[in-house]
C-alpha cells in the first residue's frame, strides 16, 4: 500500500485516505502530470507546411497556373515527389496530434 505525508503534521497516511489520521485534517487532492511535449505543436506546424508546400508545386508544375514556369520541370516532380512530400507532411502532422494529444489525456490523480 502506498503512503504520503500529511502536510499538516508530517505523518504517513494512506493514498487513498482523504483525512489524516493524527491531526483529522483535509489531505488536498494531488495531481501529477507529466511535461507536455512541447514540440508537438512544431510538428503539426512543420507538417502543414511540407502540405501547403507539395500543393503548390503540384500546381505551378503540374501546369494549372495561367503563368508559365520559366524553366523546364521533369515529370517525376509531379508524378512522384510532390505526393511523396505530401505524403510526408501528412504523417509528421497526425504524428504531431498524437504527441500532443498523449500529453493532454496522461494525467494521474492521488485523493
């Protein structure tokens, strides 16, 4: 069985006791929570860029725009690259939500 110290008097009671039994005092409640992941959020931003990004040269490249490209693009970019760097923008993004969202339902509470 696990103990904690009373705040009030210094002796051990039992986690799950929510008054000491020296002093009769209230225990308060005690959360734990771990550190959030701060760079989740980063990921979500970085992968929504790499998105945006793959959409625009699927766009320019694919020949869509009124403006022409002044150089010459290769097939492969709009065949294979473009969805690749779409692809990966969408996977760091939804690896993103899920550090953040493990991070916000983790929590432990002691009464």
């Amino acid at each position: 069985m696990n103990m904690r110290q009373c705040p009030y008097c210094g002796i051990k009671v039992a986690e799950t006791r929510t008054e000491c039994l020296h002093c009769h005092a209230v225990l308060p409640e005690i959360q734990v929570t771990q550190r959030r992941d701060v760079h989740a959020g980063g990921e979500i931003r970085k992968g929504l860029l790499y998105v945006l990004l793959a959409a625009v040269i699927k766009y320019f490249a694919g020949g869509y725009s009124a403006m022409q490209v002044p150089f010459p693009i290769q097939p492969i970019v709009t065949t294979y690259l473009s969805p690749v760097l779409f692809l990966g923008g969408l996977g760091l993004t939804l690896h993103g939500y899920f550090l953040q969202r493990k991070a916000w339902t983790h929590t432990v509470r002691y009464r």
